[in-house]
C-alpha cells in the first residue's frame, strides 16, 4: 500500500469524462501546496505508521467504512485491501472513479456514510 508520485499526476486520470472541479483548478492547487513535497512526506508517514495502524486495528476492531476509487492513481485500490485483513467489521465498496471520489460520487459516499454511522450508533 503507497500513495504514488503525483510530479506528473493527472488530475481526472480514473474518472468519468466531464470534470465538476476544472482540471486547471486541480492543478493551480496541487502546485500552491507543492503536492510532491507533501505527498513525499505522507507516502513517508503511511509506510512508516501503517504497521502501528494495522496493530491498533486489530487489538480494538473497531467497525469502518472503506470507500475508495478503484481507478485512482494516487493511492491505488491494492491500498484499501489490506483493511479487510486486519478488521473484522468492515463495509468495503470501490466505486467506479479515481482520486477524487468525492467529485463524482459525493452523494453516495454520504448516503453509505449516513447508513453506516446510523448502524454502529444505535
């Protein structure tokens, strides 16, 4: 599980033709964040943690909701696997879209979100 080098990213690479966000905003804002230094550094942090991560998970289990582009480029769907393994209680769904899910499937991100915490509250 890695995220990938984005110095050459295409920001609608994985989604559906016709961008809600335009792509030249995606990319004004991948360069006033300077997206290669800061995803350097999660890739860092992700590689390095992931193992304190997967060792919280399995001593609490608690539940979660895994919703993940299975076309995105940037942290591709190999990455969401692994959750299955070290959870017990966990709702998995790859939708049809890349990086920026939100974009394209925001409502039904929120629909799963709102019947997943409406679940594990009661």
């Amino acid at each position: 599980m890695g995220a990938k080098d984005v110095s050459d990213f295409k920001p609608r690479a994985g989604h559906r033709p016709g961008p809600l966000i335009p792509a030249s905003i995606l990319q004004l804002g991948q360069r006033l964040v300077g997206a290669r230094r800061v995803t350097d550094q999660l890739r860092g942090d992700m590689v390095t943690e992931y193992p304190k991560w997967q060792a919280l998970f399995r001593e609490h289990q608690p539940p979660a909701l895994i919703v993940w582009g299975k076309n995105d480029h940037i942290f591709p769907a190999d990455g969401a696997h692994p959750y299955k393994a070290d959870l017990n209680d966990v709702e998995f769904h790859l939708l049809d879209t890349g990086h920026f899910a939100l974009e394209e499937y925001g409502d039904v991100i929120a629909a799963e979100m709102q019947d997943f915490l409406g679940r594990i509250t009661k």
